[in-house]
C-alpha cells in the first residue's frame, strides 16, 4: 500500500513538473538557454587577446620587446578573470533551461570554472560592481541547481538575475572594446613594422625575402579584417541575449 502511493505521488509530481516544463513561457526559457553557445564568440576573442605578445613578439622592437613582455604577465592572470565572465552567464542561462525542463545541460563542471570568483582590472574597465554581479550570478547558479523544476522557481531566478545579468554583460562589453583596441594597436605595430622594412629590400637581390615578407603582409592584414568582423559578431550577440533576457524578465506575473 506504501508503495502504490509513492508511486502515485511521483507520477503526480511528473505531470507537473511536464506541465509546468510544456508552458509556451517555458519553451521561450530553453530557448533563451540554447542560445548560450553564442558566448563562444567572447571567448574566442578573450583567448585571442590573452596570446596577443606570442603574435606581436617578432614584429617588435628590442625596446618593445621589453615593455610587451611586462604587460603580458599581468594580462594572463586578468584573461583567467575575464574567461569566466562568460562561464558565469552560461552557467546562468542553462540554469535557467534545466530549470524549465531541458535536461541536457551537466552544470557540475561549469560550478568548478566559476569557482573562486574573480577580482576587479581597473585598468582593463572591470570594476567592483562587476565583481560583485559576477558573484550574484553565480550564487543564483547554486541556488537554481538544487531548486525544484517548475516555472516559479525559473521566475524567481530570472527576477533576482535582472541587474547581475546586466551587469556582466556591460563587463562583456567593456573588455570587448579593450580587446578592439589592443587589436587595432597590434596591427599597427605589425602591418606598420611590414610596411617600414619592405622598401629597404632589393627587388632582385632580396626577391625571395620581398615575395615572403608581401605574402606575410596580405596574411595578416586579412587576419584584422576577419577579427573586425568577430568583434561585430561578438557586440551583436550580446545584445541579442540581453534582448531576449528583458523579455522574459518583462513576463514574469506579478507577486500577489
């Protein structure tokens, strides 16, 4: 007899935990949450700026060398910050979709990446306040994995991630422009050394050394192009997630 009610006590708690997952409001949720992949193009871009010496290393001077060198040590310890902006919004956005009934996402080790919190770059843009929304996040992150699937406690998330939500997406975009400017700065630094040396060689003597260093040139001056490009792509897709978070922040039903 024991037995027979529990059993009739899950599969009660099944159907409501599916009708609750099979709302349309729901479905926009999971959506929201599948869009995470997008962050990649931040990511990718992080990485990018975090390898920003290894790529200007032959084009610089002995006394660049020197200065470049100083500034790299300091941006590996704030790039593992940086990364984990993003693993933080993830990890909140596929909350939000465990939440509502996707059961793909495996948050064990997205937990791991955004433990220890990360520390202010003053010099980089990244301020208290990001710190601080940062950790927002990821307390709403342990919060929703152990809160029970259903549609309350996935508008009792996106209500509390409102502002940390935003906050780390103007973090996002803060870095971005960092990122944008550093590039702009190695470019000039590369197509610039290019552009100062080719006229020096000899067109007959030196012809294998010209049609290299050309070669060279029209290769990275189409790497800048595409990287403008990722910037653009970046920019957009963190405007899109901050669009579609607004619009489930703006259905929540009010308290009673």
């Amino acid at each position: 007899m024991k037995l027979s009610r529990l059993f009739l006590i899950l599969g009660m708690l099944a159907i409501l935990t599916g009708c609750a997952s099979s709302t349309p409001r729901m479905a926009d949720v999971r959506t929201f949450a599948a869009e995470s992949p997008k962050l990649g193009a931040y990511h990718e871009l992080t990485e990018r700026y975090r390898n920003t010496y290894q790529r200007e290393q032959p084009f610089l001077s002995p006394e660049a060398d020197a200065r470049e060198r100083a500034l790299d040590a300091q941006r590996q310890q704030a790039c593992d910050d940086f990364v984990k902006l993003q693993y933080g919004l993830q990890a909140y956005m596929q909350t939000l979709g465990k939440l509502a009934g996707d059961n793909r996402y495996d948050l064990e080790d997205q937990i791991k990446a955004v433990s220890g919190g990360i520390k202010e770059w003053p010099d980089s843009g990244l301020e208290p306040r990001h710190v601080n929304a940062f950790a927002g996040l990821t307390r709403l992150v342990a919060r929703g994995i152990t809160a029970p699937l259903q549609e309350n406690a996935v508008n009792d998330i996106l209500r509390d991630g409102q502002q940390p939500v935003q906050e780390v997406l103007d973090a996002m975009r803060t870095l971005l422009r960092l990122y944008d400017k550093s590039s702009d700065n190695e470019q000039k630094i590369v197509i610039g050394m290019l552009e100062s040396e080719l006229p020096f060689l000899d067109p007959k003597r030196d012809r294998l050394l010209l049609a290299l260093a050309k070669s060279r040139q029209q290769e990275k001056q189409a790497e800048y192009r595409l990287i403008g490009l990722r910037f653009t792509l970046a920019r957009n897709n963190l405007d899109a997630i901050e669009r579609q978070h607004r619009a489930l922040v703006a259905q929540i039903p009010s308290k009673p």
